[in-house]
C-alpha cells in the first residue's frame, strides 16, 4: 500500500460554519488512525482598490484570537455550488458598503489544509459604488482605507495576521509590481 485511505468517515457535530468528522484511515504501513476533518463549504474573500489606490480593509472581533482582525473583507459561500464570485460580490456589499461589477480573480487558497477542506477564492475589486453595509445580527465591522505600502508594513510587524489577508496581499503587490 502506498497511499493512506479512508475506510470510514463518521459526523460528530454540525455547527454553522463547518461540519466536524472522525475519518478513520490506514497508513501506508497498515496501522489504523483517526483524523479530525473541518467540511466548510467553502467562502470567498476581495482585496477592494479605491480609485485612489488605497485598499478598504475591514476591522472586526474575531472569538478564536479573542481580539479585533484587520482583514479584507471575506465571507462563507451560503451552500456548496455557490459561484464564489458572486459571494464576492456580496461579500464586499455586505461588509465594507461598496459594490463593484469589475472583480477579477487573484488567486485560490486552500486554508488549513491539513484538517480541513475549506477554499477561498479571491479577487480584487475596482470601480467601486459606495451603497450600504449589510451586516448580520452578528457582526459589528469597521472599514478603512489603507496604502498598500502600509499594510506591507502590518503585515512585516504582525498586526496583521489572518492567512487569507496575508496571502491576498502579498498577491495584489505582487501583481501590481508586474503591471
């Protein structure tokens, strides 16, 4: 045997975000496991670029670090075959009160890969209409805007640490030095 397989996936809880699984696998060398496994339906995010350059950021309460996030803006597609780009879209409406029909895609993610099998597509978004934030019950959102140049320098001293936004970022710099 050359590859681990999965004889047996069995739910342990459904929450809102993800659904928790026990799989049980055989290793390449025949010995038994349990492994954790996150489903998620997957979710996309959008780096939003004013006319000015600077990007819209958002700052909210995030429970896991029990602390504010500077993020971009981001959000769980609402089933499975959702296109994630119009959970972009939405997303972006949603969260920082712009909307935007020119969003072209940056890149994919894969989040945390070895449990879970969550996917964010991202995009970045120009030509932004300002309209209205349409927050859920749940989340309480600032939005700022920010140089990139600036955010380069959160993200080399820490403040900002969330993946996607790091990622996403970086991407966006990358991607702008090339133009």
């Amino acid at each position: 045997m050359d590859r681990v397989k999965r004889i047996a996936r069995e739910l342990v809880k459904k929450c809102h975000v993800f659904d928790l699984y026990e799989d049980t696998v055989i290793t390449p060398e025949g010995h038994t496991a349990k492994w954790d496994f996150l489903m998620h339906f997957g979710a996309a995010a959008v780096v939003p670029v004013l006319p000015d350059g600077r990007i819209l950021m958002v700052r909210q309460y995030r429970n896991a670090v029990d602390r504010e996030s500077l993020e971009i803006p981001a959000g769980k597609k609402d089933t499975p075959d959702e296109d994630p780009y119009l959970c972009a879209k939405r997303e972006l409406e949603e969260e920082t009160g712009y909307r935007s029909e020119n969003l072209t895609k940056l890149l994919r993610l894969v989040t945390a890969i070895a449990y879970d099998n969550e996917i964010i597509d991202i995009y970045v978004a120009r030509d932004l209409i300002p309209t209205a934030q349409h927050l859920d019950d749940d989340e309480f959102i600032d939005v700022y805007p920010y140089e990139l140049s600036d955010l380069m320098e959160m993200i080399r001293k820490e403040e900002i640490q969330d993946a996607k936004t790091v990622a996403a970022l970086m991407a966006y710099r990358v991607q702008t030095e090339l133009c």
